[in-house]
C-alpha cells in the first residue's frame, strides 16, 4: 500500500488534481536534512517510508569514508575510491527525495525554516540564496577544526578532514621531496623542508605519522636516496600519552614502535604559535619554550562547532556549548520537530539514578492500578516509598539486609553517574544515530495510529520508541609497517600483523557501494604490487 500511496499522491499533484484521490491521500510531511556526512549518510540509507518528502542541503554531494582519509595523504587508496556521490545513493531509494548543493547559514525554529547559500560557483547572483520550509529538520552538518584560537594555525598548518585537504597534503608531501632534492639548497635548508610536524596524537595525527614514516621507509628511500637521510617527523602531544582514548597496552605499543622508527614524540608540548617558518611550543612541565624550523605541520587536536551550530545554540539558549544538546530520542532539547546527531551533537543523558529510582515508583503506580489492595495498604501504612515498603514485606532479617542492598544499589549507580562520560565524536557513533533515527522515521505514523504504544515507553511523539543505545564494537589505531592496534570490546587488545588484516577485512565490508569497495580494494592491492603513486 506504500507504493500505492505514492503514486496517487504524485497524481495529486499533477496540474489537473482535485481528484477524488487528492483528498484522500494527505500531503506528504517535508523532511529537511542537513549534511552527507556518517550521520547524514546513515539515516539516507536506512529511510525507507515513503510518506515523506526530503530534501538534502549539503555543499557536498557526496559522502566521504573519513577513516581512509589518512591512507590518502600517502598514496595509499585514491581520494575518489573513498568518495560516493550522493546522488548513487538517492537513486536507489523508494523515497522521495531531492538534493541542493548548499550549505544551512540559518535556522529560524519559530517559522520552520532555514536559510541556505548554493556552494557552487554561480555567476548569476541572486539565485544563489534560498529558503526551505520543513516539518522535521534533521541537523547532521558535523564539526570543524579547532585551532584553539592558536596564532598562525589557520594560515600555515594543513589539517585532514575533508577529501580535498588529504590531496593537498598528498601533493605537499611529495613537492617537499621534490623540493629538498634541488641542487642549489644547503643541507640546512632541506632539513627544514623536509621536517614535517604533527600537531595532535590522536588517532588521526598518529595515523598520518604512521603513514608518511612508511611512505619515507618503502618508497622515498628509492626514490629520493640523497634526502632520505635528512627526513624528520615529530608529534607534538599535549597531554601525557598519545592514543589517550585508547587501552595502556596500545598507548605504550605505540610510543614504543614511534620510539623505534626514529618519529620524535613529544608529549606534554603544547603548540603557542606558528609563522611562516617556524613553530612554538612550550613545556607543560617547566614552561620552558623553544622554535623549530618546519617545512610542513599537519594540525590534529580536536573538533569545535561550526558556525551555524554555534550560532544555532545562542538563539536556542544552549551557548556556551560546544556542541547541540539532545535528548536520548535525538532531538534537539526543547523541540519536537528538530533532530541533531553526529559530531555536531550531544546526548543530554539523564542520570541513572533518579529515573531508576522513578521507574521503581512508576512500577508501584502500575501495580496499585491493578491491584487495589496494594494501594489500600500503602496508603494505611502512609508510605509509597520502596524502600519502606521492601521493609514492611520482609521479615526483620531480610529487611536488614535488604536495606543494604538498596543502599549499596544506590552507591553503585552514582558511581555509574559519575563515570558517564559523553559518546565519542566517531563515524561509529554518527553511523549508528542515523541508522536508529531512519528506524524512528519509518515507524513514526504506526505509532501514531496506535497512540496508546508499548506499555513501556509512556509519553508522546518518539517516547514511544527506545532511547538511542550506543553500542561500541571497538576501535583501530593503524601504526604503520602493516601493524595495527585492535580495541575490541571484552578487554580484547590485540597489536600487529594479524589485526591489520582485521583492518583491511572491516574496512572493505564496511564501504557504502560495491563500487567503492572495489576501488579501495584494488588501491591497496596496486599498492602492494607496485607501490606508491609519487606524482605531485
Ligand atoms: P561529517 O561526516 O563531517 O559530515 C558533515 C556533513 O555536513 C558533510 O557532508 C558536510 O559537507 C555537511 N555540512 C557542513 N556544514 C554544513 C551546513 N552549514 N549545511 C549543510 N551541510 C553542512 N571515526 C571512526 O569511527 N573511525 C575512524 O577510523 C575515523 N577516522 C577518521 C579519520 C579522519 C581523518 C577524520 C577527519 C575523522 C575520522 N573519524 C573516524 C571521525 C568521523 O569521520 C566523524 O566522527 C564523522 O564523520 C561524524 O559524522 P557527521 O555526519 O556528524 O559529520
Ligand atoms: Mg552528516
Ligand atoms: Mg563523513
Ligand atoms: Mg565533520
Ligand atoms: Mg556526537
């Protein structure tokens, strides 16, 4: 009947409707989604209700695999094996479904509208701003860098976050080898030229080191044997380790294997500045500052709001954040009709504590419903507190003992409380939320014929589905040589060859398409056979 539905409105219409059938079916409800990224990506793919109307408005239209962003800077995969147009996607779908080169510069909640710029170069002014009503936003627009207001950062370092920053830094690597091997340069100068720098030990400034030391290490030593020798690449780490959201066992592997390849890891050395020639740290422990001549520095310390979001959080009464606060259905605290996931979000999660000891309440509400005595009872003994009534059931020995495990229970979950931690800013996490909100859309009239719901879930709209449950499958930190770290869940750490091939396998099942699956495939293997491709 869905199939149906659709095809009678598409004649609803049509320039000639009035039918009988326009009347019958109702006007689609418009679905606006902001951003082609993981999260974006995700709930496009899992849609699958064709009562709504959507549009897209992102400035790209296509949908990047971000963790082969850093195999590109090297030459590893190709930057368009990794990148699937938006439009593949789309075509394949039963949904109605339409796609604007744009990016969002404004939402206005109160009129449900936002305000776009077209992102393509267009000579005719005018028509390169619009507006688009909606009935449900869904904000899924990400995050930026963050430089943290550190001088110089955003003139002269490279970051990796998009396709086109990883072919910059691909054709800067190679120039600067290029560069280096001129006659007429002092060894002084090519040191400089061929120092790269990398700001952050994150995954990704960990894996871009691990990267460029196997590129020098495979293909640089034959193909620029005169400056071979004179490479060097450090990570500057802020904090104590590198791999800080990592189990010790992968932090310490790693510092080791960068210790053994010769990659200078300093920790504790916070960046203050950068020119054109040289950058600034100083030492967390004794202050003490210094400068280096750099040739390139790849910045990698984190993310903060774009723009439109911080700008969305102060019309909202959400500033100050660094990201959209949400309710555990995802949407945006305050608003019915207005969704945000991915790493432009957060999950305002509530306490454990308070609402278990609800639940408990609730579930004594239910039984006094059911079964009168109960309340009668209660209402004698003038008590409806559970641990009391616990108490009153029990004989004096249980009671005792069951008192201490209420309060043992309770210590227990503020322990849990205060251990919560936010969901990390991963394309895990963003796959997962899109993927639980397509669920929410595609039941969301079901549940609104059927009012009444699961028992379970009391409330109105989404309450009525499960919370967004967050379920870690583990993390990988590549460390170069064909060795990568594996976090699995179970305390399951496991570091060299075998777990690259783990790598390989995950990141290959996990490609959108068949058609980029057998791109990045095939780079690998081309790799493997022939190396790198070293053309700037
Ligand atoms: P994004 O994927 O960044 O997508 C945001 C989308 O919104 C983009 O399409 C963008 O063009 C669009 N947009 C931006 N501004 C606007 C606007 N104003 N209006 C409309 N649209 C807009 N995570 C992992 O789990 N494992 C990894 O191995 C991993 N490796 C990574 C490696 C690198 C180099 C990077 C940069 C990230 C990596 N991540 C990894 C993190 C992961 O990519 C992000 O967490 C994920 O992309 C977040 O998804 P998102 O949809 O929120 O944002
Ligand atoms: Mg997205
Ligand atoms: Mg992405
Ligand atoms: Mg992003
Ligand atoms: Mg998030």
């Amino acid at each position: 009947s869905g199939s149906h539905g659709h095809i009678a409105h598409a004649d609803a219409t049509a320039s000639d409707g009035g039918h009988a059938l326009s009347e019958v079916v109702p006007k689609k409800k418009k679905l606006v989604l902001l951003g082609t990224g993981w999260a974006g990506m995700s709930f496009l793919k899992n849609l699958n209700n064709p009562t709504y109307e959507v549009e897209i408005v992102s400035p790209r239209n296509f949908f990047v695999f971000t963790p082969l962003l850093p195999s590109v800077t090297c030459g590893k995969v190709e930057a368009r094996s990794i990148a699937e147009p938006i439009r593949n996607i789309i075509i394949k779908k039963n949904v109605d479904i339409s796609f604007s080169e744009a990016e969002c510069v404004k939402i206005d909640p109160q009129n449900k509208k936002i305000y776009c710029r077209a992102t393509i170069d267009s000579h005719s002014k005018g028509e390169e701003e619009f507006a688009v009503d909606y009935d449900y936003l869904i904000i899924a627009v990400g995050a930026q860098v963050n430089t943290f207001n550190t001088p110089g950062v955003m003139e002269n370092c490279h970051f990796l976050k998009e396709i086109d920053d990883a072919q910059k830094i691909r054709k800067n690597v190679i120039e600067s080898f290029e560069k280096a091997s001129l006659p007429s340069l002092s060894d002084e100068e090519r040191k400089k030229i061929l120092h790269f720098v990398i700001v952050g030990g994150g995954p990704t400034g960990v894996e871009f080191a691990a990267e460029l030391h196997d590129f020098v290490n495979e293909d640089v030593v034959k193909l620029y044997p005169k400056v071979k020798d004179l490479v060097k690449i450090t990570l500057l780490e802020a904090t104590d380790h590198i791999l800080n959201m990592f189990d010790k066992r992968i932090t310490n592997f790693a510092e080791n294997k960068f210790g053994r390849d010769g990659i200078d890891v300093k920790l504790g050395s916070m960046v203050t500045g950068i020119n054109e020639n040289e950058i600034s740290t100083k030492a967390r422990g004794n202050g003490k500052t210094s400068s280096t001549p750099y040739g390139m520095v790849l910045w990698s310390t984190g993310i903060g709001p774009r723009p439109l979001i911080k700008e969305f959080m102060k019309q909202i009464g959400q500033g100050n954040r660094r990201a959209l606060a949400t309710d555990e259905w995802l949407r945006v605290e305050g608003f019915d009709n207005i969704y945000a996931l991915g790493d432009c979000a957060t999950i305002n999660q509530r306490k454990v504590m308070v609402p278990i000891l609800k639940e408990f309440q609730e579930t004594l509400d239910d039984i006094c419903e059911r079964y009168p005595q109960v309340e009668l009872y209660l209402k004698n003994k003038q008590k409806r507190n559970i641990v009391d009534l616990v108490k009153e059931a029990k004989g004096d020995a249980a009671k005792q003992s069951m008192e201490l495990n209420i309060e043992e229970f309770k210590a227990a979950l503020s322990e849990v409380d205060s251990q919560m931690k936010n969901l990390p800013a991963t394309a895990q996490v963003a796959n997962q939320q899109g993927a639980y909100l397509a669920k929410c859309f595609n039941r969301m009239e079901e549940c609104e014929k059927n009012p009444e719901g699961p028992p379970r879930f009391r409330g109105t709209g989404h309450h009525r589905f499960h919370p967004f449950r967050y379920r870690h499958l583990g993390q990988f930190a590549p460390l170069g040589g064909e060795q990568t770290a594996a976090e699995l869940p179970g305390d399951w750490v496991s570091i060299g060859h075998s777990s690259q091939w783990l790598w390989y396998s995950v990141y290959a099942s996990k490609q959108v398409s068949w058609r980029t699956r057998a791109l990045v495939v095939s780079d690998w293997l081309r790799r493997f056979i022939f190396g790198r491709d070293t053309s700037g």
